[in-house]
C-alpha cells in the first residue's frame, strides 16, 4: 500500500508540477482525506507506555526512497509507541518531495538524501528547526551474483564492453558517484543514466547492465540479486541524510517524536542494519 | 452477402452520394447550439487548455533564449522526433495488417487477442518497460536469442527507444485502423477478386486507399503518442543524451534541479507537437476525405 | 473471348430468336434436366454454363440448377430473399458452394477455384467501382490484376469506354458519375477482364426511372453483343424480360418455373409470377369450356381443356359494374368489394375481394365514374375470350 501510494504521489506530483496548477490543493486532499477519519476514530483515552505528553493524530513523513525499509520499521514501532497515533509516509526522489513540500504539500518531517535537496525547503524557510543529518549512505558497486566480470574497483568500471548505469547526475545517487569518479580523475562512459537509485539496481537485478553505482543500503536491500563490491573513492562522496522538522507541520508535537525516534539509539540501530552509516558528529 | 433488396442499395452513398451535393456550407453555425452541450463542450475544453496556459504564463520567458541554446535541448528533440517517427513507422508495418486480420478474418480466440492488443494501453508504462525488458532485455525470454544469435541487444540503444515507444503507440494505430476497416464495405475487396485480384493485391491497391483517412489518423495518434513516451523508454532504454535521453526523459530530470529548464523544455517539445501535428492534419485529413 | 469484342455489332437478331425457340423444356418445373450429368467430362468441348447451385445457410437451402449455352442471357427472377444473390456470389466464388453442388464453364470445374482465378465478371448492384481511382483505372484494374502492362491495360480501358460513350469521363472519380454512367463503367469494367461468364446482380435497381429506361436498352445491346454466358439477377420482371433470353424464376431457394419470357409472361404457374407479369392466375379442372376453379366460382374459357389447369387474364380484361349488368353478354361475372386502390401512371388498379379475388385496371375517368372506394361494392365481368387456360 504504500509503495503504490509513494508512485502515486511522486507521479501526479511532477505532472502538476509542471503544469503549476493545483499541485497544493490536490496533494493537500490526498493528505487530509487519510488524517481526517483517523484523527477522529483515534482513541486518546488509552494509556500507553511512554510518559510524554499524551500524542495523536497522523504524522506525515516525506522520506527518500532510499530510506524506504528502515522508515516503514520505525513507523510501526512508533505505532506501536504510541497507540492513537499513525505515520502516513511519503517515498519518492528527494528532489520531487522537496518540490511539493515548498508547493504547499501539508508535511510534518522531511528526510532528504542530500544536503542540497533538503537546502531546497531551508531555502524557502518551510523548515521550522535546523536540518540534523541522522545518517550517512555510502555508494558500493552492485555488479551481478558472482560478480562475473571480476570487478573489484571504481577503475574495473571503465573497462570497455562492460555495461555500467549510474544515476542522472540531477539525483544525490548520481550526483555523488560523478564526485566520487572526478576525485579519482576516472572518465566513466555509463550507458544510461538512470532516473533514480532503484532503477539503476534494477538494471543490474534484470541483469540488463553489468554494474551500477548505487547506495550501500540498496545492495543490501537486494539481498542475493546483487553483489557488493565496496570500493575506496565511495569515501570521498558520502552522502549525508539529513532530517527537519516542518514549518507549517499540522502535527509538530507527534513529528517531533518521530525524529526523536529517528535519532535515538533503537532509530539508528535499524537504520545501520539496513547498511547506513552513524553520523560522525 | 445480402440477399438483393432493391429497396436497400446502401452504397448509392458511396458511389454517388455527392450528387446529393454533400457540400457542406463551411463556418455555417446553426444557430441554436443546445446549451446543455455547449456549456460541458466549454469546460472540456478549458480542462484541457488550462494546464498548457498555466505552464505558458508560468514559463520562464526571461532565461528561456539561454535554456534553448543548450546543445541537448536540439539534440533530445531530435532523437524524440526521429524516434517517433520510426516508431510509428514500425507500427504501420505490423499494426496494418493486425488490423486487417481482426478486421476481416474469423479465427479461434479473435475477441481475446483483440483484447491483447488493446493491453498496453491499460499496462502502466514503467511495466511496459519492465515487461520489455524481461522479454527482449539481453537476459530476456527472446532478447537473450537476439543476443547469441545476432549479437543484438535492445535496452540502452536507440532501436530500444523506438521499440518501447512503438510497443505503447501501436495499439491506438490497431484499433483506429481496425474500427475504419470495419466500418469500410468488404464487398470492395471482393469486387477486386472478382476482377483477378488475390487476396492480397485487393487489399493493396483497394482496401488500404479506402481507409487510408483512417491510417493517417491513427498514425497521427500512434506518433503523439510515441512523442510523450516516457515510463516504458526510460525503463527499456535508459537515458543517455543523444542515444535514448528523449525530450520527455530530458523534461522529468530537468525537473529534478532545474524546474525552469524543464518548463522551457516542455514549451519546446509542446510547439513542435502543435506545428507537426496540425501540418499533418492539413494535408492528410483534407486530402483523404 | 478474344476478337469478339472487336467485332461488335453483328449479332443482334440472334438473341431475339431464341426468345422463342431457345427453351424447349419450358414449362418444365422440376429440377434437373434430362439426366444429362456432366459430372466427368474431361474433353474440354461443351461449352458454356452447367450448375447446379448448392448453397446451405442456417435453415435455408439453395438448390437451383442453371445451364446457359454462350451467348444466352439468363436472368434470375424472384421476389427478395429467394437466394438470388446467393446463387450469384456461388457463381462469382465468393459463396462456397456445398455439399452436392457442381459449377462447370467451358468444360472446365470451377467449384475449388478462388473467385480471383475464375473466368468470371460481376457488375454488382451499386456498382462498387472503387472511388479513389478514375473512370479509366476502374477499368484497368481488372487487365492490370491479369498482368497486362500499365500503359496497355489503360488503352484497353480507353477502349472499353469508348464504346460505353463515356470516352470524356476516363479521368473521373466515380463519386462524379451519375448513376447511369456509373453502370457503365461498372459493365465495362467487369467486360475489361474477357470473361467467359458476366454475372450482373439488379443492374438497374440502383437507377431512377428515367434513366433506367436508356441504361436498360444501352444494356441490352451490350449483352446482345457479349459472346458467352451472361446471368443477371433481378426482382424486376420488366428487365427480365427485355434483357434475358430465358428466364429462371426462383422462389425460396427453388426454381419454379423457367422458360422464355413471352412464355413465362403468358403462363405464370405460381401467384408470384403471375402478380410480377400482372395476371390474375386461378387454378382449377377443366371440362371443357368451363374451369371450376379452387378459389370457389366457375369460369368460362375459350379453349377446350379437360383436368387440372391454370386460367390466367389480365387485369385489364376485367370490367367494373356499379349495378348488376344486365344486357352483357361476359358469361364470367361476379360480385365483388374493393379491397384497394393503387396509382400505376394513368391507370388505376383495383384490387378486389369477394366471391373471387382477382386484380382489375381502370382508367381514372372510368374509376371516378364509377365513385370507387375502399368497401365499395362492384360487379366483375371478364370475356372468355380474354381469358387463358391451360395445363397445370
């Protein structure tokens, strides 16, 4: 259910962006017509375990794809945490969700996978607190089971006949591969530059390319359908996640929570087991 | 067919009607247009103009000289206009005669392959893609053939292009042409056996000039539709600028950092669909009719 | 086939003749011949039409035998749905032909050849000349599809309008022919091909009564020309009669009578056909001058018959009476009502009810005199002299 609500909204998000029409209104009834009914069935009687401030309602999260499987983990715990509240999640490309959130999209938190996407809603002063970057994603190579062509460095790429996808240099994924290859003065001829980290890997995954630059955390996610090769120059282009806070957040007090929850020791343990790094600071 | 009915000849219309003077009075609006379909007739069509107004006053006319003087701009227009093209080309090949065999044959499952056909226009174009891939991708069901046996692979190239983009145009040529098939006397086909036409040649040089206001309408179709392809191309082919990076793909990753460069981009790629596709009414439709 | 064409006029009274002394077995009604099966005769030396048209669809079944020497203009004759145009599609191939029935032209079987590969010229009903080619290329088409060059098959064409008189329409668009011109070119086109068999389905139906009447005689010198089988088809007696030599009246799938058309036109043998010639047809036994016939009353005839026997007379023989005539001496009255009034030109024909049904012509003066009206009653008298009888 919420893969396909993620498309969705991703989809009719940059239609309309486009058109500039009616973007805001529309998301903005998607988004109420979930937090309406529950806000009124929920129960604010019941007890619950944690001694804060009683929390209720729905809390809307605009999240990366990337942070799709660990989200949707923290979301149930905060559930469960929480009895009356709900976590409504919103995946997508950072650049997309950034660009419906300073079009009005009624959102509690935003998690970007970069620094620069999250700077898009600083920009605009839609951020009620400072953005903390909660984790770090660090780009492997995902080169078929087996790894067949013996790839075992950023250089093995450049390889002639070997068919490399990298994300468009438009998203974070590609963005700090094409870093990552400039530091190593490397000249990568990609067949395709792919639109977002998912399709990249699924490239690999349909065995249509031989390799792709993508996030630790997607090979991981693809289980055995991928081999990881890790490889030096990734260092030199870790990308930061950072977390806010939203201005106009309908729910501030259930969000705040949910960051906390992000943040705490239990939100980065299953982030870290999903293949991302601890900040450093 | 029929038994004879003199009372019926339903083609005096075909083969004298205009004595009837069919010259219709061009401009003549009679004058009571019943308001309950102007006014839906009114709102339809601001449904349809408001977005293209809205991304035309949102457009960012000041920096648009410095976005269209970007070399990948010309050279995604002219992959998307080449790819089109061929797409639809690819699609009269085959469509044609799929058509026809819908048309103008009885065979064991007709109505379930008529709704096969019709799939792609209901199938998400990103699983078109998908379903592109998994068949003629280099590790796909025929692609891995295509592959040992002639070293062809589809997916990153530009033939893969055409391919994802005719695999999602080429139903709307089926079912235009199939419905003006249809709606086309067979009895001319047999009149051209009768004469010493085969099957075939009755179908060349009879059937397919009769319907061919229904061809150039459905490959008008078929080509507008090839233009705005973006899910299937971009999961079959990939995006890499000057080989499968159409203006769709180019437009949605402009998007991503550079709203106005997609804007501008749009304006582009909506002009140029504007100009051909009104050109080609001109002289198809008129001339056919 | 091949210079008959040019040699063009000649043969005009042939056809006429045969009007009378073409059909020996005229009369006859039942199916098939003489037992003279054809079915294996190899030599190639019989020429002309042997069919027998056999076509199932649902519950309806064709069965009507046909066999025209070169030269012979048979027309079809019967009302809507007999399976008239079946038996011509069957002819052309464009119906299959089933179980039992057999096609034979020149010698040669036709019954497995593809309607593209059979000697075979149709001119159908509304013509269906193609409309995105001209006058000239309609007929090209059928020379050009048998493989003759371009530049030739369009000089044969020329040639072939030429001689319909539509030499300035060879650039034409067919939607620009009136309809009689279009039934030219159709003709001419289905000519173009030499075909040892012309089939033409209701030609003139398409037609209005004006042109009709020059399209028909320009027809009928076109047939009388042709030099093989010609088979038209057509609900119309009036064609039938002008055009074809022989007539084969065919009503539900069957045929019911065949013969010349003085002949069929003088002895109908169902209500059908005697309706189609415009006859009142009784049936009945005859001793000697007097028929009794089914419908009830007697009538007085002239000829001399014994046992069963059609008596036919035309509508026009009969005379209307207000009063019960006293002084005439027709043997033949009856009290009748008007059942109907119908306009034919400046005739009105009265249909009538009563002691016996019969159809009866009046001139609209005599009509008015008489004040007819529907319920109207009437006494009918017919002479004997003008009445017909003879052996069922």
């Amino acid at each position: 259910m919420t893969t396909r609500s993620a498309r969705r909204n991703r989809r009719s998000t940059r239609t309309l962006q486009v058109a500039a029409v009616g973007a805001a209104a529309l998301l903005a009834l998607s988004a109420c017509s979930s937090s309406d009914d529950k806000a009124d069935s929920s129960d604010t009687t019941k007890s619950s375990s944690s001694s804060s401030p009683k929390l209720s309602g729905t809390v809307t999260v605009f999240a990366a794809a990337s942070l799709k499987e660990s989200f949707t983990a923290l979301g149930q715990q905060f559930e469960k945490e929480h009895p009356g509240t709900k976590v409504t999640f919103s995946f997508g490309g950072s650049d997309s969700l950034a660009a419906s959130i300073t079009g009005g999209a009624p959102a509690d938190v935003f998690a970007a996978a970069s620094p620069k996407t999250m700077a898009i809603v600083t920009d605009k002063g839609d951020a009620a607190t400072a953005p903390a970057t909660f984790v770090r994603n660090q780009l492997e190579i995902a080169t078929l089971p087996g790894n067949p062509h013996k790839v075992a460095s950023l250089k093995d790429l450049t390889k002639s006949g070997l068919k490399v996808v990298l994300c468009d240099k438009t998203v974070p994924c590609g963005a700090a591969a094409q870093k990552a290859l400039d530091a190593s003065k490397l000249k990568l001829t990609p067949v395709s530059y792919e639109q977002d980290v998912k399709s990249a890997l699924t490239k690999v995954e349909l065995k249509e390319a031989d390799a792709a630059v993508v996030y630790k955390t997607d090979v991981k996610a693809a289980g055995d359908k991928v081999e990881g090769v890790e490889f030096p120059e990734s260092a030199d282009a870790i990308n930061d996640y950072p977390i806010a806070l939203l201005k106009d957040a309908p729910n501030s007090a259930a969000a705040k929570a949910f960051i906390a929850l992000v943040q705490s020791a239990d939100g980065q343990k299953v982030l870290t087991d999903a293949g991302f790094l601890k900040p450093t600071s | 067919m029929t038994p004879s009915d003199p009372s019926a000849a339903p083609a005096d219309t075909l083969t004298d009607g205009p004595r009837r003077g069919r010259g219709r009075t061009p401009g003549r609006v009679r004058g009571g247009t019943p308001l309950p379909l102007l006014v839906p007739a009114l709102v339809g069509l601001a449904f349809l103009l408001l977005p293209l107004v809205a991304l035309l006053i949102r457009a960012p006319w000041r920096s648009l000289p410095d976005q269209l003087a970007k070399p990948e701009v010309w050279q995604a227009l002219r992959l998307s206009l080449f790819s089109a093209t061929a797409a639809t080309a690819v699609s009269l090949v085959l469509g044609v005669p799929l058509a026809w065999l819908l048309a103008r044959t009885r065979f064991p499952g007709r109505g379930l392959v008529r709704a096969l056909v019709t799939l792609p226009l209901v199938l998400p174009p990103v699983v078109g893609g998908v379903a592109l891939l998994l068949a003629l991708g280099r590790n796909g069901v025929v692609g891995r053939l295509l592959d040992t046996w002639f070293g062809i692979t589809l997916p990153f190239t530009t033939a893969g292009v055409v391919v994802a983009e005719a695999f999602v145009a080429m139903p709307f040529l089926v079912i235009s042409v199939e419905g003006t098939l249809r709606a086309a006397d067979p009895r001319y086909e047999e009149a051209a056996m009768t004469l010493g036409a085969s099957r075939f040649t009755a179908f060349r040089r009879v059937t397919l000039p009769l319907i061919a206001p229904g061809i150039a309408a459905g490959s008008v179709l078929a080509w507008a539709r090839a233009l705005g392809e973006f899910g299937a191309t971009i999961t079959f082919a990939g995006n890499f600028p000057g080989r499968t990076q159409t203006m769709p793909l180019a437009v949605y990753l402009a998007l991503q950092s550079d709203p106005d460069a997609a804007i501008a981009l749009s304006l582009v790629l909506l002009l140029v669909s504007v100009a051909v596709l009104a050109g080609l009414r001109d002289r198809w439709m008129t001339a056919a009719s | 086939m091949t210079e008959a064409h040019e040699a063009h006029p000649a043969r005009t009274a042939e056809p006429t003749d045969k009007d009378t002394a073409g059909d020996p077995t005229g009369t006859n009604t039942d199916v098939g011949p003489t037992g003279t099966d054809t079915t294996g005769d190899p030599t190639g030396t019989d020429t002309g039409l042997d069919a027998r048209l056999v076509v199932r669809r649902g519950t309806f079944l064709l069965d009507v035998e046909l066999a025209a020497a070169p030269g012979e203009v048979v027309a079809l004759l019967g009302p809507n749905g007999a399976g008239k145009t079946t038996a011509l599609r069957a002819l052309a191939g464009l119906t299959p032909l089933s179980e039992g029935g057999r096609l034979r032209l020149d010698g040669a079987a036709l019954d497995r050849t593809p309607p593209e590969a059979r000697p075979v010229g149709v001119v159908f009903q509304d013509y269906l000349l193609f409309p995105h080619l001209s006058a000239l290329d309609n007929v090209a088409f059928g020379p050009r599809c048998q493989g003759v060059p371009k530049a030739e098959a369009r000089a044969q064409a020329a040639v072939w309008l030429e001689r319909m008189g539509l030499a300035e329409f060879a650039g034409t668009r067919p939607r620009r022919l009136s309809g009689g011109q279009a039934q030219r070119v159709a003709v001419a086109r289905a000519l173009a091909t030499r075909p040892r068999l012309l089939l033409l389905d209701e030609p003139l139906a398409a037609l209005d009564a004006r042109t009709r009447l020059d399209v028909r005689a320009q027809l009928r010198h076109h047939l009388a020309d042709f030099e093989a089988v010609a088979v038209l088809v057509t609900h119309d007696p009036l064609d039938a009669m002008v055009l074809a030599d022989r007539l084969v009246v065919v009503e539900d799938g069957r045929v019911v009578q065949e013969g010349g058309p003085s002949d069929i036109a003088r002895r109908p043998r169902t209500d059908y056909i005697a309706q189609l010639v415009g006859l009142n047809l009784y049936r009945g036994e005859a001793e000697g001058h007097t028929v009794a016939l089914e419908a009830g009353p007697a009538i007085t005839t002239t000829e001399r018959l014994d046992g069963p026997v059609f008596v036919a007379f035309p509508p026009g023989a009969v005379t209307l009476h207000r009063d019960r005539p006293t002084g005439s001496s027709a043997r033949n009255l009856w009290q009748c009502r008007v059942a109907g009034l119908e306009t034919h030109g400046d005739q009105i024909r009265v249909a009538l009810t009563g002691e016996l049904p019969l159809a009866a012509d009046l001139t609209t003066v005599a009509a008015a005199e008489l004040g007819l009206h529907a319920g109207a009653p009437v006494w009918a008298t017919v002479k004997a002299a003008q009445t017909h009888a003879y052996p069922a």
